[in-house]
C-alpha cells in the first residue's frame, strides 16, 4: 500500500511556525500520512526573488522540522532545471519513489493562480491536490480530485519576519521554531540589505 505524502512547496525565506503548524496539522488529519516541505530554489512567479542562499534555507527548515514526528523536508528541486516547475518535480518524485502517492499541497492564494501554472491540468489529471484556507481568499465549487482542508488560519508572513530582524532592534524571534531564530540571529541573517522574498 502507498504513503500518502503530501508535497508542500515554498521558498521558506525563512521557515515559520505557520508553515509548520499546517504541516502538522495535516500530517495529523489523516487525509496524508505524511508531509513534506519541499524547499524551492526558484519559483517561476518569482524569478528576480533576492532569496537567502539556497542551502541556508533548507538548513534551517530542517532545524525547524528535526523534532515534528511526520513532517520531513525535501530538497529535490535544487537538482532540477530552474525555475521550479511543481509538474516537474511532482514527475520525478514519482519516478523515484514508486511506493509513495504524492499529494499537492497549496494555498488558497496558489489556487486562485493555478491555471496559470506551468501543465496546471496535467498535474490535477495526475495528482490529488489539497487546498488549505489563506486569509482573503475565499474557494468555491474545486474539481473532484482537489480537496479543501479545513486546517487553522494563521496569518504569518516570512516578508514581516524578514522586515522585523532587518529593522527592529526588539524583535525577539516572534512567530519562528526557537532552533530557527537562534541561527538567524548568531549567523546575522536577514540583517538590512538581505531582506529577501516569501
């Protein structure tokens, strides 16, 4: 029998607790048996992002990640062509791991993009799709193979991290894992002129 492993892409510029609180969440839910949080190189929406170094990045989401029991982090896409096509590297996780039924994991945000998305048919003809709420966005009627997941809303955003260790003297980590803050503030990461995109 497969592993339902739901495939939960981003830049995570940095890795929050809203991204792990969902992540949970849906490891918990019972429509996936496991998540992974699929650390993006370059999304094709976001071609100029001033992202922080690729492997800082998956470093510190697999410090975020060490001690979530069905919650792994994947970093597939950084031996892929750029940018990151999600079909693509849906495709080749397939490939890889027979044994596993990979299931997208997106945002209400992504779905109201989604046709947009490079063989965004192709991927709901292939894939199972599951859809969690964002604040602002409001989902209709969804295809038979796309899922809505009724998960907490919870308005975190990397962009307001970012800006608060740029230009905040008090910020004290509010709203990251602790193992995540301690390396963004020894490393001085985010300081002003890094500050990045989501």
């Amino acid at each position: 029998m497969s592993t339902v492993t739901g495939i939960y892409g981003g830049s995570f510029n940095p890795i929050h607790q809203g991204h792990l609180s969902l992540a949970k969440a849906l490891a918990e839910s019972g429509l996936v048996d496991e998540m992974w949080l699929l650390v993006s190189p370059q999304n094709p929406f976001k071609v100029n992002a001033d992202l922080l170094d690729d492997d800082e990045r998956l470093r510190l989401a697999r410090l975020a990640v060490a001690d979530v029991q069905g919650v792994e982090v994947c970093d597939r896409e950084f031996s892929l062509p750029r940018p990151s096509y999600m079909y693509n590297t849906l495709r080749a996780l397939s490939r890889e791991h027979p044994d596993h039924e990979f299931v997208l994991v997106i945002g209400a945000d992504n779905w109201e993009r989604f046709p947009d998305w490079y063989r965004s048919k192709a991927i709901l003809a292939n894939y199972r799709v599951i859809i969690y709420p964002r604040p602002g966005y409001t989902l209709g009627k969804v295809p038979r193979r796309v899922t809505i997941a009724h998960t907490p809303l919870l308005d975190i955003s990397s962009t307001e991290i970012r800006r608060r260790i740029a230009c905040d003297p008090d910020y004290d980590g509010e709203g990251l894992p602790e193992a995540v803050w301690e390396e963004i503030r020894v490393q001085g990461l985010y300081k002003k002129g890094q500050e990045g995109h989501d």
